[in-house]
C-alpha cells in the first residue's frame, strides 16, 4: 500500500480507514476509507512494512527527509507502541490537550475515540534545556545519544503537612557566623516542632540549639525569635544575603510556604537538594521518613536533562520524591513540581 505527503501529513487510501484507524488507531479519517497520517505514523508504518512508500520513499528515504528533531520523536512513538499503548501526535485539531507535548498516550486497550489519556509526553534530547516554567502535567521523554530512553513523570503538587505546635512567646537567639543559637530552648522548639539541631557533647554544661538562617528568619518574623539589641528578621535577611547571595531569600520563600502548610523542611544537605521534607512531627525522638527532596530554583531556569535525572535518581534510591520549587521572585509565588521516574 503506498501513500502520498500532502503538505505535513500522510494520506492513505484504499482499506486504510479500517485497516489502520479502527482497528489500530493511527491517524485521522477522511472521505470513504482514505485516512491522514501524521509523519510519525507514517513512519512507523513504513517501518512494519504496513505501507510500502511516501511518495516513492522507503523508511530509510523517508526518515532523512525529515527534519531535525524528528528522529527522537520516532524513536518514543516506537518504544510506546511495542509497548502496547495507541498513541497520537499532538497536533492541534486532531487531538484534544495537545499544547506543549509531543505525544498523546492512551490507556491500554484504548484509542482516540474512547475519551481518556493516559500520558502527554514531551520528547527532548539529552542535550535539550527544558525551562523550568515549561514543566507541566506532563512525562517528559528523554533520548540520549544511544537512543536509549528516560521517562520522567512531572505533576503540580501542593505540599501539605499536619506540624502544628504551640511555641508559647518568642525566644531569644544570638546570631553566630551562619546560624543562630538559642541559649536554654523550651523544650517544644526542637522536640515537637523540629527546629534546629541540639548542641550535643558528652561533658556539655549548656544547653543550646543551632538554627539554620532560615529557620531564624522565619520565627523572627512570626515573632518567635528576638536579637539582642532588637535586631530583627531584617538583619537575619541581610544576613543570610551576605552568607549565600540571592539563594538565601528563594529559600527562605520556600521553606515559608512549606511551615505555613504545616510541614516540617530540614536542610537537604547531604542529599544535594535545599530541604527534606517531613510530612507531620510528633517529636523529634521518634521521627517518621521524610517524604520529599525539594530543590529550590528560579521559575526562569533552564534544566539540563542530565540533571535532571541525576536529581530524580538520587531522590528514589533514598525512598523519596523530588519536588523542584519553581521561585517567581518578582510575584512572590512558588509553583511545586514533582518528578519521578516512569515506566509506561
């Protein structure tokens, strides 16, 4: 069966209509039988053998007539067919909620007609910057050099926690190189709501408790935290700007919103990421698992694929979710984004 390229797309007479539509769900139908494929579908055709030739092209002909971008493209339809799954381009007027994808997936056993999606994938090369305002609802597709592939599943996400404690009045703090300590804390401020890290020694005759710059500005400027001489949450800001430059206000800003949702962040430190994040605390002698890594960056980055996967990776092998929180300083809004690995 041969086909003819009409402008973008691929039409296809004869039985095409219930050969390749009804029963296999590629392309979008026509008057009578005929049938319109995009050139991805054409191309897997060609490549089954389905079809013998576009316009007199072979696969191999077909495929370096197309243009840059195209081949890792394909290389995703193909490995989400023989997975089982009927896929469409998303092209607009053929398919619905196809802005910014590549692919609409449905669930397996179902087509185009059935009314439901499974995935919209976006397909980039390894090499690819994705900006980080792109990121949606949406599995990203990664080809690398060797066209192996790398889904990553990217959803919104709302943290939320169940932390709140009573700290009663404020306590007093002196701010220390990077941190700030709080000298004789109550009890609560560590043990039930998780702030700081106790000063610890086997022959200790004080007893203090660090808190990280963020946490200090946070409670100072809820009132819970006093300087001396009055210095208030404006000189922890500026401080922190000094420490760590621009960084320190985004992070601030995001470990914020997640204490007002009632989660508990904690320094991400030694997992690379800003925070880790607890869900509810009860007490600090009897911690749960921190659910999520959080990555705090500028709504206007660009992400490197690679890392990426490297953040995602290092998030699963220590049984937790990554979650980028995408900063808009100038709007003072944080957007969240989970990723997480995916096999379809």
């Amino acid at each position: 069966m041969d086909a003819e390229l009409h402008d973008d797309e691929v039409r296809v007479g004869g039985d095409a209509r219930q050969r390749f539509h009804d029963a296999r769900g590629y392309g979008r139908p026509l008057e009578g039988n005929r049938i319109a494929l995009d050139p991805l579908e054409a191309a897997h055709l060609l490549y089954r053998g389905d079809i013998a030739a576009v316009d007199g092209m072979d696969f191999r002909a077909f495929l370096a007539s197309r243009p840059a971008g195209f081949a890792p493209r394909f290389l995703v339809y193909l490995d989400l067919r023989d997975r089982g799954f009927y896929l469409s381009p998303a092209r607009e007027g053929w398919v619905a909620d196809s802005e910014d994808v590549d692919l609409v997936v449905y669930p397996r056993g179902k087509g185009p007609g059935d009314g439901a999606v499974a995935h919209r994938v976006r397909v980039v090369g390894e090499r690819t910057d994705v900006a980080a305002d792109s990121l949606g609802d949406q599995v990203l597709a990664v080809v690398d050099e060797e066209g192996d592939l790398t889904y990553l599943d990217v959803s919104p996400l709302e943290p939320e926690g169940g932390t709140e404690v009573d700290l009663g009045g404020p306590v007093d703090g002196a701010l220390l190189d990077d941190r700030v300590v709080v000298w004789d804390p109550p009890e609560p401020l560590h043990e039930r709501a998780f702030y700081g890290k106790p000063l610890e020694g086997r022959a200790a005759a004080y007893e203090a408790l660090h808190l990280s710059l963020v946490e200090g500005a946070y409670l100072a400027a809820r009132g819970l935290l006093e300087l001396p001489e009055g210095r208030g949450v404006e000189a922890l800001v500026e401080h922190g700007r000094r420490v760590e430059g621009e960084r320190f206000d985004r992070r601030l800003r995001a470990y914020s919103a997640l204490r007002d949702r009632g989660a508990v962040p904690k320094t991400g430190f030694k997992f690379g990421a800003d925070f880790r994040v607890y869900r509810e605390v009860t007490s600090a002698e009897d911690l749960g698992h921190s659910e999520l890594l959080v990555r705090v960056v500028p709504n206007d980055v660009a992400f490197d694929p690679r890392d990426l996967a490297l953040d995602v990776r290092l998030a699963h092998g220590v049984r937790k979710r990554m979650v980028f929180a995408l900063d808009a300083a100038n709007e003072d809004t944080i957007q969240w984004r989970a990723v997480s690995r995916l096999t379809p």
